[in-house]
C-alpha cells in the first residue's frame, strides 16, 4: 500500500476464501503490536491524534470480516456492505472503491446491506462520519484479493504467466487480445488458495475511479420511484398499521374505549403497546381513520407542566461557573439552542413477522445489532431468533440510530399474531420522535496585546440519549449502566477549539430530562462548535480586527487555513454590500477533515431573511466521490441555514408544539441560496476523512456571523426567527 495510506491505527486487513463454488472473498482485521511489514499486506501505522473518530475507526475495522465480495458467472460484482444507506450515497462509495481496485465495470457493482449479524461483537454502526474511513482499507483489500484470484484462474486457462495479463471492465486480458469475463472465471478461482499474482491494494497513483465526480448508482431508481424503501417491501400478510399517542412526551395509556373505532371499515385488529394503541386495517387511510375514533385516557408524560423557558431556566442553572477575568479584559457571550427535530424526508416505517419461536424485522437501521437485540428481548426470543433485515433510509441525520418504528412493530406484530407494515405519520415524528437537546452556552475570553490568554466554553444541555452504543450491544448496556461517564467521554474527545487561543477549557454538563433526545447531525459539535465561532467573530470585533484574517492568524493547522484561503478568495471576502446586507464565515475541524464556509446574507425584509450565496471549501483528505462530497456539503449547508434562521421545536407543558412542515419551518427552495459553490481541495492525505456531518458547525455559523453583521446585532437564541 502507499506509504501515505496508513494514518489510521495499527491494523491490517487478511483477506480469506469463503468456501463457495463461485468465488466470494471475505475480509478481516487484526490489531497490530507492531507495523506488519509482509509483502502484499496493508499494514496501517500508529495515529497521529487518538480521539473518538479513531476508535470508531478501529470497532468498524474489526467488522470486516463481514464485508465480502462475490462474483457470479453472470459477471455481476456483489458487495455485502455491513452499513446502512441512508441518502448519503455510501453505497456509491463502496462500489467506486470496489470497480477501482477490481478494475470492474461500476455498472457491473451491486452493493447489498447486511443484516444485523448478531456473533459480531463489533459495530455495525452507521454514524459519526466513520462508513468511509473504516471500510475504505477492508474494500480494497476484498477487491484487490479477488482480483489477483481472478488473474490467477485467467493464467491457467490462457496457459500464460499470470504477470503477463492485465484487468478491465470487469474481464482478464491475455497479451494476445483473448479476454476472459470474471463471470466467466468465477467458479475456477474459487479454487485458488495462493494467488500468482500480488494481492495488494494498487498504489493510488493509478486510481481511476477512486477521486472522480460520480452520479449515484440508484439515482435513477430514486428519482423513477423504484428504489425501495421499508414502506415499499411486498412482505406477504403484512398489513397497515399506526399507533395512537399520547399528547404529551413519553405519556402512557390509562385506559381506552375502542368500541366506535373496531366497527369501522377495514379495521382488523386493535392491541395496546408500550408506546401507545396500534390499529391495524386493510389501508392505512382505515387505520389512521379508526385510530382518529378510539377515545382513549392518558397518563401524563414524565415532563408535563414543563415549557420551553423552563427548561432554559434549568440549563442556565446547571451551567458551570467561568473563572473570573481578574484585571483582564475579557469578551463574554451567551447562547441558547432549540430542540430540533431530525425531519427526514421518510418518516420512520417497519415491516414485522413475529411468529412462535422466530422473527423477521425489515427497516432502516443504522445500529442493526442493538436494534436486533432490543427487539429479541422485548418480545421474549434469543437474539439469534430475530431477523432484522436493513434496508435503505430516506434521509436521518442520526434519527435512525434509534429503532423506536421497528421495536413497535415486532411488539404490534406480537400482540396480533400477524405480519404489520407499521408507518410513523409526520406529526409522530415531529412530537414523539428524536430531537437534538436543548442546550445553553456561557463564553468567556480573556485578552491582551491583542492576543486571546484563555477561553472558556461552558456547556448545559438536556442529556443526549448516547444508548445505542456504537452500534454494539456491549457498548449499548455500558452506557446504560455508566449513565453519564459515556456522554462526557465523547464531549472530551470530540470538541476541539482549533486556534491558539492560551489555556481552553470546555465543560458540559447534562441536565437528565425524560425527553426524546438524540445527537442531530453528530453529538455535541452542531451547537458546541457553532457556539465557538460565533464567539470567534465577537473576539474579532472586540479586538478591531477582520474576522476572517483574525481566523487565520490563530489557527493552528495548515489545512483549516487552506479552505479558510479557498472561501475567502472565492467568495470574494470583504467585498463591498449594501445596507442590510453582508457576508459571514465559520470554520470546523473534526473527523480528520476540515471545512470553512462563507454565506451572503439579506435581511432587508426583517421577517424573512435569506441567504442569498454559499461558498464552501473542504479538506476530507481523499475524496472517493467528488460530487457525492458535494451534495454532502450543499446538505449540510442548507441544515445550517434552516436551524439558524428558522427551525426549531418548542415545548409547551410537556408536548412538542409543532406538527409538521408546515410549522416545524425547514428551508423550501426560496430559502436556500441563489448560487452555491463547493470546492473540494486536493488530498492531504491518503486515507479519506468524514463528511457527513462535518460541514453543519461551519455554515450554521456563518449564517449566524453574517445575520450579525448585517443587522448589527449578534443573535443569542437560534433559530432566530423562532
């Protein structure tokens, strides 16, 4: 492997046959004592910074040995790909990583989503920027296994040396122009045990996949309406069913009179569920109309009498003290954060088949092996007993790393005895499904000959329910037990202050409400880090100083000032604008990767304000796939946009106030910016970064910054029109 490919722990990926007449290649992964230095493995050297990006890395490593590659003698490359796809286009990513170290066809690259494994004692975890950079190595090694078998088998049916043959669109080519499909060879190179060629994954100079702009390979399944979703799969005998709820968080069923709502067309069962009561029917229009009729009594949520300004009383209470200044000057500032809803564009939906003795659960889940374990248990069977089947996501930001649809429908499908299409309606989602937590920021800097001494961030927000785990079941029952020891964790060893600005202190503490809670578009960062540059531009202007030279003068790391360079030079920083009008930056630093974005804003219409331009430039090291990277970007961006200026969730007496789109207020069209631009810098190292969630911190706060100053006052509370 090339030397700048090991940045990532010490580990290494064996590839092995897996006995099947066709050939399939599978992958696994060893922790090192010591770099490996046998030919033809890829050994990964010693990390530079250990923090929790690396230590999912490694748990997703480890996974890879349920990664396998099988090709078919109708030519067809099939990946099992232990991740879900959830919009992000990673399943994209794993086919350009497959079709380029086995020189196959991307055409000819089916990607397949494993189920819930439940003997991996690792993660399936889909989450925190890491399906990228923990399956990049195992991909390659998998592919560039097969590809040698496949030389391999080629030789002794060409009768020529193996090293004379070359690879491409997914067949062998002899010296004499005879060729060999893969297909063709699959059932011969399953036989091969040592390959006569190297099997080592190709030196990134001759990448020609890898790095180019790709369209999605179910794009047009996505946009033709064939792509199936869970609410999509034809499960024989499984029927409609909603949930009734209560009208306060978490609240519980006293008693209910279905009497009215059991007589009505179509209706088939009605059972009482944890979380409410199901009513099954023929449509869902029955359901949802026999569900409008049952007369139901409910007990009161564990955070009724509670409202918004309640719980802002409370954080702002449980924030710790900053140090006092003493005789140095100092810059304070104050945030507070709404509780946002996650609002994918598919609310969430289950298909279940509890039968005696076994099970069968089909839904989008990003922690498979907890959702599976959680499910085993709630309806009395081994873990082994239940099925749970991953299919793709429209959309979840972190919403799907919870499992609430899927849990109920095993429950429903349980308490009925038939199989259930179970669907969340909109207004579920947006009352009774995850939010990102309520949180309060106090800041304080200190400085002098116009250089920041120290800076403190205190952070209190609702407790983010952190009980999935990585996506482990070992990991899910430790944080369980250890209560907050976990959170803290992954606060101290994700939020960085990426300037030199002195002695930096950061402190959370949680406030433990009985909320629906869960990290929005990664944990802490979307308000930790967005709090941070805010408090960056009152430095600045404190200081008298431009904020985006005074960025720069204090950063620390080249890459963060490249894409800061990038923005400020192609959005034109500080160009002249009208009254009312002016442009904002924000910066970020996380998953081995970094992004700096630069937004133009209109406030001259008070009530609405706009983002009228985007410049966004990002450092993920190796892009595998320039344009789904920047769709990532655009996405991100828009999210900042939204939950800055207009997007938030109130809490009124122990009930989430909003409903829908229609007032949970996300960015239409007309609100997102007129131009966007997406610079994606070259790599500065060889293995690829996080994406996924990397680029919201940045563009919240350059819409933030920029709102400042184009109205002259720095807004306090976001969303800001909320």
């Amino acid at each position: 492997m090339h030397k700048d490919e090991g940045s990532i722990g010490r580990r290494r990926f064996l590839t092995y046959l897996v006995a099947a007449p066709i050939l399939t290649v599978a992958c696994k992964a060893e922790v090192e004592t010591a770099p490996s230095s046998a030919a033809g493995e890829t050994a990964l050297g010693v990390p530079d910074v250990v923090d929790l990006g690396d230590a999912l890395i490694l748990a997703g490593a480890l996974t890879a040995w349920n990664l396998s590659i099988e090709i078919d003698p109708s030519n067809r490359v099939r990946i099992k790909l232990p991740r879900a796809e959830v919009g992000q286009g990673i399943t994209t990513t794993a086919a350009m990583i497959v079709a380029e170290e086995l020189d196959a066809r991307l055409a000819d690259v089916d990607v397949h989503l494993s189920d819930a494994q439940p003997e991996i004692l690792f993660n399936q975890l889909t989450g925190a920027s890491n399906s990228v950079r923990s399956l990049y190595g195992p991909i390659r090694a998998v592919a560039a296994a097969a590809r040698a078998r496949l030389v391999t088998a080629a030789a002794a049916q060409f009768d020529v040396p193996a090293h004379t043959l070359t690879t491409k669109d997914t067949q062998v080519i002899a010296p004499d122009g005879r060729t060999a499909t893969y297909g063709s060879l699959s059932e011969t190179a399953a036989r091969v045990l040592l390959p006569a060629v190297s099997a080592a994954p190709k030196d990134p100079s001759k990448f020609s996949v890898i790095g180019q702009p790709t369209t999605r390979i179910d794009a047009r399944e996505i946009v033709t309406g064939q792509a199936k979703y869970a609410m999509d799969l034809d499960v024989p005998g499984a029927l409609p069913t909603v949930v009734a709820r209560a009208p306060t968080i978490k609240g519980t069923v006293a008693s209910y009179d279905a009497s009215a709502a059991r007589g009505m067309p179509g209706v088939i069962a009605i059972a009482q569920v944890p979380s409410g009561i199901a009513v099954t029917a023929e449509t869902f229009d029955q359901a949802i109309k026999a569900r409008d009729a049952l007369r139901i009594t409910w007990n009161e949520g564990p955070v009724a009498g509670l409202s918004d300004g309640d719980i802002r009383g409370m954080l702002a209470s449980a924030a710790l003290p900053l140090t006092p200044p003493l005789l140095t000057p100092y810059v304070d500032a104050e945030f507070d954060f709404a509780f946002v809803s996650h609002a994918p564009m598919e609310v969430l939906a289950a298909v279940a088949d509890v039968r005696e003795g076994k099970a069968d659960v089909w839904c989008s889940s990003k922690s498979p092996i907890v959702a599976q374990q959680t499910i085993a248990a709630s309806i009395g069977l081994p873990q082994s007993a239940v099925t749970l089947h991953v299919v793709r996501g429209g959309g979840s930001f972190g919403r799907r790393l919870f499992f609430d649809g899927a849990l109920e429908a095993a429950q429903i499908s349980k308490a009925i005895g038939r199989p259930v299409k179970l669907m969340w309606t909109r207004s579920d989602d947006t009352k009774h499904g995850r939010m990102r937590p309520m949180s309060h920021h106090k800041l304080r800097a200190t400085y002098g000959l116009g250089a920041v001494l120290t800076y403190e961030h205190r952070i209190a927000a609702v407790k983010t329910d952190l009980t999935h785990g990585l996506g482990e079941a070992l990991t899910a029952i430790g944080f369980k037990l250890l209560g907050g020891v976990p959170n803290q964790l992954f606060f101290l060893l994700t939020e960085k202050v990426p300037y030199n600005f002195g002695i930096t202190s950061q402190l959370l503490s949680e406030v433990p409400l009985e909320m629906n809670t869960g990290s929005w578009r990664s944990v802490y960062s979307g308000f930790v880090a967005v709090a941070n540059e805010i408090m960056v531009d009152e430095i600045a202007r404190t200081l008298g100083k431009d904020p985006a030279a005074f960025r720069r003068a204090t950063l620390s790391s080249s890459r963060a000032k490249a894409v800061l360079d990038k923005v400020t030079s192609a959005g034109n920083w500080g160009r002249a604008m009208p009254p009312g009008m002016a442009q904002g930056i924000g910066l970020h630093e996380e998953y081995k990767s970094c992004v700096a974005c630069l937004v133009e804003i209109d406030t001259r219409d008070s009530a609405g304000p706009r983002v009228t331009k985007a410049v966004v430039a990002a450092d993920v090291g190796r892009a595998v796939n320039p344009r789904g990277l920047e769709a990532q970007m655009m996405g991100a961006t828009v999210d900042g946009i939204s939950v800055t200026l207009q997007a938030g969730l109130h809490i009124d007496n122990g009930a989430v106030r909003e409903s829908s789109f229609s007032d949970f207020r996300y960015a239409r069209m007309r609100d997102t910016p007129r131009e966007f631009e997406v610079h994606i810098l070259p790599p500065t190292t060889g293995e690829p970064g996080g994406a996924g969630e990397l680029a919201y911190p940045a563009a919240a706060a350059a819409v933030a910054n920029a709102y400042a100053r184009a109205t002259g006052t720095t807004p306090r509370r976001f969303p800001v029109m909320g």
